[in-house]
C-alpha cells in the first residue's frame, strides 16, 4: 500500500495549508559556522549563519501538520566545497536524523551568486515529524532568490528573510558569508542586504522637518513611529502553475487585523509576496508568503450543490506570523469552516467591495477587489466572473426589507379593510 500511494500522497501533501500544531514548544537555535580551507590550508569559505524550517507533512490519519526543523546542537559539513572559476562553491550541512541542506554558490567575474538551495529532510525523525505518514526522505531544490554580490567583499545579512517553496518556508537570519576568498582573510569590506540599511532618515520630507523643528524648541525629531495603514492595500496578482500550465488565478488587495494588545493593520505588499501551494481537481491551496513574515493559506474546494451542479468554495484561511529576527512562529490562526465565495465550476468568482474573513477572535483578513479562480483556468485567463450579491448590498438590503414591509403592510391594512365591510355587511343583513 504504501510505496504505491506516495505519488497520491505527497500529491495531497502540497494541497495541505499551514496546519500549525504542536509548535509551542522551546527550541533553541545554534548558529552554524562552516570555514573550509583550500591545499594550502588558507580560509577559501566561509559562512555562520541560522536557520529554521517550518514544513507541512501528512500524518498517519490524513491530517496535515506543520512542523519546525531546526538545526541540533551537532552538524557536520561534509561535502563544502571551496569552487573556482569553473566549478561552484559548495556550503554542505548535515544535522539531526538525517536531514541535509546545501547551496551551490558560482562566481563570474565580479560578483558571486547563490545558484540553488537543496534542502532534504527526513521524516523518519519521529521527534520532528511525529505520526508522519510516509517515512524517509524528501528533497526540495529551490532557486537562491538573493543579488549578487561583489567579489572580495562578505555577504551581511542580520536581518531574517523568508524562502517559499513547496509548502516549505525556509528562514534565515544573522547570516555571513563570503565565497571564493582571497588571500585566506575574510573580507573587511561587507554587501549588507537590503533589509538591513535602515530606511534613509526620516520618512518626513525636508521642509516638513524643517518646520517642525523651527516651530518646536528641542532639536530631535520626533520618533517616527509607524503608523497604523489606513489606505487600502495595493491589489496583487497571483498565480499557480501545474508543469507550465496556469492553474490557479487569484487577483486580490490583502490586509490583515491582528488583535493582540489592540488590532494592528498589515497591508500586504503584492511586490515582495511570493505565491505557493497547489492545484487539484477537488481542492486547491494558495499561500502566500510576503517576505516580512505574513504567510496567509486559502483553501477551496468543490461541492455538488442540489441541482447536481458543481460549485467551488472558499474553505479555509490559515494565518501564521513570524518573529522578524529569529522566524518562530508568533501566532498562526486557522479556520476551516468557510462557505464563502461560491460560482460555478469552470467560472471565476469576483466581489470588488471589501469583505471580511474572521479567521478566529484575534485575527481577521480584509479582501479588495477580489477576482479568484481555483480551478479550471484555461489559457491563462479567467472564466466569466460571478459576482458577489451585488456590490452594494448594504444599500440593497435596507430597499428589500423596506419594500417587503411595505408589501405586508398594505396586506395588512387591505385584509382589515376586506375583513371590516364583509363583517358591516354581515351586520346589514341582519
Ligand atoms: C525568537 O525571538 C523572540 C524575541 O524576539 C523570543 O521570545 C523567542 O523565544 C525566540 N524564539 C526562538 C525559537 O529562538
Ligand atoms: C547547483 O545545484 C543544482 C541542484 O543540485 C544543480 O541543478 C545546478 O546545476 C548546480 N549549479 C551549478 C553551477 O553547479
Ligand atoms: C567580465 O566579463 C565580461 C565578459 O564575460 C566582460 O565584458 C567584462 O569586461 C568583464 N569585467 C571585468 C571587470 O573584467
Ligand atoms: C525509516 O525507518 C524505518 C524503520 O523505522 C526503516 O525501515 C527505514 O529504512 C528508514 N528509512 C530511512 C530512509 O531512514
Ligand atoms: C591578495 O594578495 C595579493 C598579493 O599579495 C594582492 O595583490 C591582492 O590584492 C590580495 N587580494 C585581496 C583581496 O586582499
Ligand atoms: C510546456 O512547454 C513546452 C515548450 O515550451 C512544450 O513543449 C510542452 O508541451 C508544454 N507542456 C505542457 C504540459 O503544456
Ligand atoms: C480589527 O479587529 C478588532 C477585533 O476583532 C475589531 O474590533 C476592529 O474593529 C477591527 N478593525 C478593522 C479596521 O477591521
Ligand atoms: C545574531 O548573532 C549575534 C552574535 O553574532 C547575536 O548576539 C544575536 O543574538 C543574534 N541574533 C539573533 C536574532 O539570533
């Protein structure tokens, strides 16, 4: 049974959203250190830096988990490679029950570039991946996403930042890293990423400054705390592919509420967000990673309705966020009892008017000009939209019940009239 359902399972293993159990638990992390050195026993490369995964895998009752790897306490670096001008440099790391991660990393002749980011992982490790359904490795090949760097000078990046790929984030933070050293001496001389250079002075424009501190008696500036977004996110486009061809389309403006000392508004940023997940005939995921921690899940799937006509249906949203510094999760929220934003199979389903998803008491996600199809996009295009109930139905609302009031009570009051000329009548008679 098993080996013949694993192209079944780790089918639906990518269908799955973030399922964010059993992560509460204390875990420490280690920063790594690899310093290889060339024949002549001079430093060639050189890397410390941290890293975590959170991974979702099947367990033995159907149910999806999602799980933290972390680096143990003991990892070795067998098969790092120092490279030249011809062959890649190679940072190699082995750690845990039979879990591995490299990156091959090539040089031209000024700068040096990750190529890919191979990441294996064992859920044979039942501490990691407790109840997994299928055992034994799984190997996930990822294309490095960061600039080139100059040659000669040490790659920087203290701050973390997020790799997505087949429902695996990888995190890393505090990284330093230089290929292809010279002369066996780490460069003084560094390429900080840009997420550490801090944002240029303040946001303020200069003559804005200017007048605050002319009309103020201290000199400082005032802090410039970030303000909570008031405007509407900017509206991404997103998309899955299944081999080359479009499978999932997904326009959509996100903002999130997070409610924890006072709700907080995230806006998503379409720019750096990157779109995962997966395409099925009976359901179909999307998550979304932002690069700043964000990772938001949506589930469809499809219902007969009575009429014996298919209809998909937005099913579960699953939010998780992530610690900046160190990538741990904060918080992850997940509700899977929608029955929102049903059209017909083979068509698309569209409401522009802002709507609202509350994904538990704390967290709730805001859409904007919404425009999704989950399944059955041909050429790349969307199907004939069905639009939500009127995109104003606020005002709509108040007309049909007014009008339904209105209706009864001229009912009513012709009833009374009918009801009180019979009765006069019936006295006549008498
Ligand atoms: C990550 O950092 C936060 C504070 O910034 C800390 O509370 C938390 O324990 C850290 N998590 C891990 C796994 O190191
Ligand atoms: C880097 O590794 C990937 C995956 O193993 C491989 O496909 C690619 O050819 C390698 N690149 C170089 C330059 O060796
Ligand atoms: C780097 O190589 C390219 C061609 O491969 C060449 O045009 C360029 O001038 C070279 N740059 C330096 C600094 O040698
Ligand atoms: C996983 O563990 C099982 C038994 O616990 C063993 O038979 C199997 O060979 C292991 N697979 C790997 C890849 O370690
Ligand atoms: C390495 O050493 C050579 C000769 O000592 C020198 O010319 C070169 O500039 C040095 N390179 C670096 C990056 O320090
Ligand atoms: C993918 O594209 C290639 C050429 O771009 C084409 O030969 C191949 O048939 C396509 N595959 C599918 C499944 O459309
Ligand atoms: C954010 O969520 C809180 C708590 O659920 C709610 O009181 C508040 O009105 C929400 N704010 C917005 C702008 O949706
Ligand atoms: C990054 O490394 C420095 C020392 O190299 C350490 O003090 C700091 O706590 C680390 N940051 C995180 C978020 O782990």
């Amino acid at each position: 049974m098993g080996p013949r359902r694993s192209a079944a399972s780790s089918c639906r293993r990518l269908l799955l959203p973030l399922l964010l159990l059993g992560v509460s638990g204390f875990f420490q992390s280690y920063a790594i250190e690899v310093d290889i050195k060339d024949a002549s026993n001079a430093t060639c490369l050189y890397a410390d830096w941290m890293m975590r995964f959170l991974i979702t895998y099947e367990s033995n009752n159907g149910d999806y988990k999602t799980t933290t790897l972390n680096l143990s306490s003991s990892v070795t670096h067998n098969g790092s490679v120092c490279g030249n001008d011809t062959q890649a440099a190679v940072v190699a790391v082995q750690f845990g029950e039979g879990h591995s991660w490299s990156t091959n990393i090539t040089k031209n002749n000024e700068t040096y570039q990750g190529d890919f980011i191979t990441l294996t992982y064992n859920t044979n490790d039942t501490a990691v991946f407790p109840d997994a359904k299928r055992k034994g490795p799984v190997t996930v090949v990822v294309k490095d996403s960061l600039h080139p760097v100059r040659l000669n000078t040490v790659f920087v990046c203290h701050s973390s930042y997020f790799i997505e790929a087949e429902n695996i984030t990888q995190i890393f933070w505090n990284v330093t890293v230089q290929a292809f050293v010279q002369n066996g001496t780490v460069s003084k001389k560094e390429t900080r990423c840009p997420a550490d250079i801090p944002t240029s002075a303040p946001t303020v424009p200069p003559t804005i400054a200017n007048v605050t501190a002319a009309s103020t008696t201290t000199s400082s500036p005032a802090p410039t705390t970030a303000p909570t977004p008031v405007e509407n996110p900017e509206t991404g486009n997103y998309s899955l592919k299944s081999g080359n061809k479009t499978c999932f389309l997904a326009t959509v403006g996100l903002q999130l509420n997070v409610s924890r000392d006072k709700p907080v508004l995230i806006n998503i940023n379409p720019k750096t967000t990157i779109a995962d997940g997966a395409c099925g005939n009976t359901t179909a995921t999307l998550k979304l990673n932002d690069g700043n921690g964000t990772l938001i899940g949506f589930t469809f799937a499809v219902k007969n309705t009575s009429a014996n006509v298919q209809k998909f249906y937005l099913r579960e949203v699953n939010v998780t966020l992530l610690n900046r510094l160190n990538g741990s999760v904060i918080s992850s929220a997940d509700n899977s009892n929608f029955s929102k934003w049903d059209a017909f199979l083979g068509s698309s389903y569209m409401c522009r008017k802002e709507q609202t998803l509350q994904i538990n008491e704390d967290v709730q996600v805001h859409t904007f000009n919404l425009w999704i199809q989950p399944f059955l996009v041909e050429a790349n295009k969307f199907a004939t939209a069905q639009e939500c109930s009127l995109d104003d139905d606020s005002i709509l609302i108040p007309i049909v019940v007014g009008a339904a009031l209105a209706v009864l009570i001229a009912i009513i009051v012709a009833a009374y009239i009918i009801g009180r000329r019979k009765s006069y009548a019936g006295y006549q008679t008498l």
